[in-house]
C-alpha cells in the first residue's frame, strides 16, 4: 500500500492539469479550491479504467460526497480511436457524471499532464489535499479500505484557510 | 431462462451473417460448419457487452473448446465512436481472439443481421447447432450456468452427418 | 476441466449413499430413480463449501429445475462442532433447502460413503446420470460453465426405460 | 452511509466488552490503549458475517495494521452450535487471526455486551477512537470505502496523551 505523501514534498508543490478541452462541463477548477481532489487519470480503451478505476471513483463518489472527482483522459496509444467524439460517447454510455479533462497532446505520443506527473500508465489515481498540493500518486489498483483511508485522512485535515487563518486567493487550487 | 428451441423451428432455417468486414481474421464460416456456434453480439462502447457479455464468451472458449466462438459488431449508435478503427483497438486491448464479423451498415441506424434476426439490442447471444439451425437467442444476461447447459445439449446432439448418415455440403454452415 | 466418463464405467456402478440421517426431508432416494443427480458433498465448517461449492449448487436448483440435487455431510474433521444439531442450524441459516444426508460415521475418521467412493476432500462434486452411474467426480470448484454444461449433457441423455425400451425396478436409483 | 459520533458523546463513554473468554489469545486489552480499535460483532453461522463481514475486517488487517482488530462472538441464537468448542474450529478453518472474545451470557437469549451496546444483530461494526470512545456502531454490511473513510478519520486523530499532553493510565482503554 503506497502511503501519502508530506504535504510538505517540494517537488510536488501547486497542481496543474493541461486540459484541451473539459468533456461536458465548464472547467471545474475553481470550485475545487479548498477542496480534497481525486483526479482518475484513465483511457477509454484501457481495461482496467473500465473494470477498475472508473467503477472505483463512481463509488467514492456515492459514498463520499465532499470529494471531488476528475477525469483526466490521458491517451498515449490508439490516438485516433480516443478522440473527443469517441470520448463523448464512452462518457455517455458509461454514465460518468463528472468533469472531464482532455490531457494536452502537444504532438508527442505522451499528453502534456501525464508527462508533467511521470505517470506511469493507466489507470493512474492522483490526491491532491485541501491545498493543492498532490499527496498520493498511485498507478494499477488501490483496494477500497486503502483509497477510503487516504481520503478520510485527507478530510480530517484542515485547509489553509483554517490552518493559517485567513483565505488565500492562491493556493488549494487545480490550474491548468 | 429462455428454453432452446426446436431444431425444425422453420421461421428459424439457414443461418446469415451478413459481414462487411471479418476484423483479424478470415471469414471462418468454412469452418463452422458441423460446429455448434455461439454468436456473440455487441457494440464495443456497451457497458453490459464488455462488463458481462464478453467475458463470458472467453470463460466459455477457456471451458468448451469444442463451441466455435465468433463476434457480431452490431452498431446501431455512437457510429462515428465504433467504426472499424476503433473496433481493432478495442479488440487489442481487451485481447479477443475470436473472429469478429462487423455486421453491413446499409444506411438504416440498424444494421443488416441485426435487422434480419429482429435482435432487441446488445449484448445478444445467438446459439446455432450444428445443422447451422438458431436455437437460442437471448438478450442480455444469460448465467453461466444456463448457457452452459445449453451449449452442453446442443454438444450432445449428433451433427447432419452422422444423424443422416452422410456428409452434406449444403447443411450445417454459418453462410453470409 | 475434467470430463465425464462413459457410462459404462464398470468400476462405478450403483450409486450408495450411507446415511446415518437425512436432515429435514424424508429419504429422498425413491424421488431419484430417472433423475439426473447432483451430490454436493460439504462440511458445515469448510470455506470452500460454504463461499463456493453449496452457493453453487443453489444456483443449479434455481436454474435447472429438472437436476435433482441432494447434499451429503461427510465429516473428516471437527466432528463435535459438526454435528445433527449444529448441522441442523447451519442447514436453517443457509437457507438450503435441498436434502441432505449425513454421511455414516462407523469410527473411522473418514465416513463410510466418502470412503467408499474415495473422495480426496470438500467440496466435491458428483453427478450421476438417470441410470444411477456415476459420471463426474470433481474435487473443488468447477465453473459453472463446466457444471452447466456436464448437466446439459446428461439432461439430454435417455433414461434407461427409454434407452432399453422398458421401465425397470432395480436400475437409476440412488441407494443407501 | 452512518457518520461518525463526536467523541463526546456522553451515552458513550468507557469501553466494555464483557467477555467469558477469549479465543486463542491473552486478552489483548492492555494493547489496545491509544489505539483505533474496530470490533467486530458476529456469530460463527451467521451468513451476512462469513460472506461480508469477517471478509471486510481481514481487508482491513491486511491494509491498515495500525488498525486493531478484534472479534466479539455475540450469539443470541443456536446456542447450542455456537459453542466455545464450536467457534474453535471456525476459527481455525477461516484464519481468523485475531482476538475473538466471547460475549458473556448471563442467562438471557441476548449476550451481554450485546445488550449494553444495544446491538441490533450481527453482523454489527463498532469502531472505537484512541480515546476509547466508542465513535461508530454500523449493523450489518458497510462499503469497504465508507469503513476506509472512517478509520482514516480516526488514525489522523491525537491519542489522549497527545491532545492533552500527558500520558494517562485510565483513558484510551477497552476494558472488560
């Protein structure tokens, strides 16, 4: 079981999602601010987001309302059968009821976002605290009782508003 | 659970697969003849196809070798997302090796064979025996179990050979 | 996958089961005589059983109707905490609703009609065809896929009155 | 999905689990100070605990061993084939490694620790904070996510000593 990471970790500071393009939502970057983020880094045609990950974060979702999921479609292989068209209906049909962003595909066969993180492949599961800063980088599966602990370890936490007393327009949020 | 049906039914005689396209392989229809065959019919961005429909399908090939596996991609929405393209990506990732038949687009939203054999939607499972004759046709989930039995009873049945006592070039094919 | 035998398995003729007991039900053996059977042979205390073999079997009851399906307890192990009584409790909790007989313990560790038919441990798995031969022994899990299929094998098997043209007394019983 | 109580809630305070004996182990109550403790209620033939509950609590063990776990046998029905005896070999053929005490029975159909925590069947979860405080009481089946949440809450928390910056021999205890 991977364990989270100091919020304090320098090389992983303000968080950044290269998006082209958000999948039937306005850009959702500013309500995350303050918040506890999941970001489902997955490809459409990757079995285990399918039978896995995707599953996995729609039940965080029933089960854990105050976090709040992302999508990030990171496509490196079957470029032309992962466009935004392929990906609308994939969405529709797997009734995924949250904000998704296109990685940037800078013309290199790995997204921009996927390459900024090292990620390794899909699905890849990102945490990001109530400040923004990503505390867990897990890739293949987490068991349920590992992402629920980390989440509820993540919520107990304050934000930086509490933590240092007044709010910030700077921190805690999810740019691209 | 759906009952087989009788061989003679006669509104159910010789089978047609009407493919415009056998994806990674040959059109195997020489091949099946004398063979009980399982039709499995799907679309590729079905949730209930790749969660249900065809894992089963590969635990029936991993189980019974002697079924002849094929596929029916039998688009009827999302065209644009599940064309042939698409299609070989998907079948890569999820490592089918069975044959693929795309079922004819003539222009209607509903293909050709899915037309002809009246199916409600996917995933379908159409079971023929080995006069080439349909005897079951279910929609939607069918257990394990259940399937078995029927692929059991239809194994169990002797081929046009032997029941009539001679080889026939003319029976027991899956033909397009 | 292991494979049925042939029914003239001269080694594997009449069927008995040795029971002490038949818990909840009258000795159901005369009820038998024609049917295909399927004897789930189990322990109240063994994993195996209880996760995989009997939720098995229920789901052949619910799925095949015409398969007669009995359960023998043969206790090697744990014998005062497996006993009528608590056998009895256990068979209410389960909800299991099909006969079951206790296999007789004359001293030895093992009982008799686990000896007799030389069965490596539980759950197994027999099926006897409607002449009384037995057909499978399985040691373990096998997929429903597999049973289902074994079990529509044998459902399309004559009974001996059909095959030998004429009702008999002495054979397709299963005996104690 | 229950939420966790404050931890001062009155109606709740010092931990009792009043055991006859415990199963293979020392009383582990000593140990338990400053820990997160999950208690899990159940009895040997319930279904809903074999299939679920005592599952869950050895996922829990494998992915959060700051997490103590221990099982209290509350039988309140079959009586007489739950017994010490009986319960040994339950645990012996389940794995179950860690501490099971047997709730006390005092002459009433219902156990005693049954009855102080008004437990409504098993199986029921209870899960006590490094305080000794009794935060959650779930009956029956709990999401593996939700269970996560809820201990990750719980170990982000300061024991007594840490809040109030003393160590102290009488909080934090489960005692019987």
């Amino acid at each position: 079981m991977p364990v989270l990471q100091s919020p304090a970790d320098p090389a992983r500071s303000a968080i950044e999602l290269d998006a082209s393009e958000w999948v039937g939502h306005e850009t959702p970057l500013a309500s995350l601010r303050g918040q506890v983020v999941l970001v489902e880094v997955f490809q459409m045609l990757c079995r285990g987001c399918v039978s896995n990950g995707i599953p996995q974060v729609q039940r965080v979702r029933q089960t854990l309302p105050d976090v709040a999921v992302v999508g990030l479609h990171s496509v490196f292989e079957h470029h032309e059968a992962q466009g935004p068209q392929s990906l609308r209906a994939f969405l529709y049909e797997y009734r995924i009821g949250f904000p998704v962003a296109i990685d940037r595909n800078d013309g290199e066969s790995i997204p921009v976002t996927m390459r900024a993180y090292g990620l390794q492949g899909t699905p890849s599961t990102l945490l990001f605290d109530r400040a923004g800063q990503l505390r867990l980088h897990a890739f293949g599966t987490v068991s349920d009782i590992a992402l629920g602990a980390y989440l509820g370890v993540l919520l107990s936490e304050h934000g930086p508003e509490q933590a240092v007393g007044a709010p910030t327009e700077t921190t805690g949020q999810l740019t691209r």
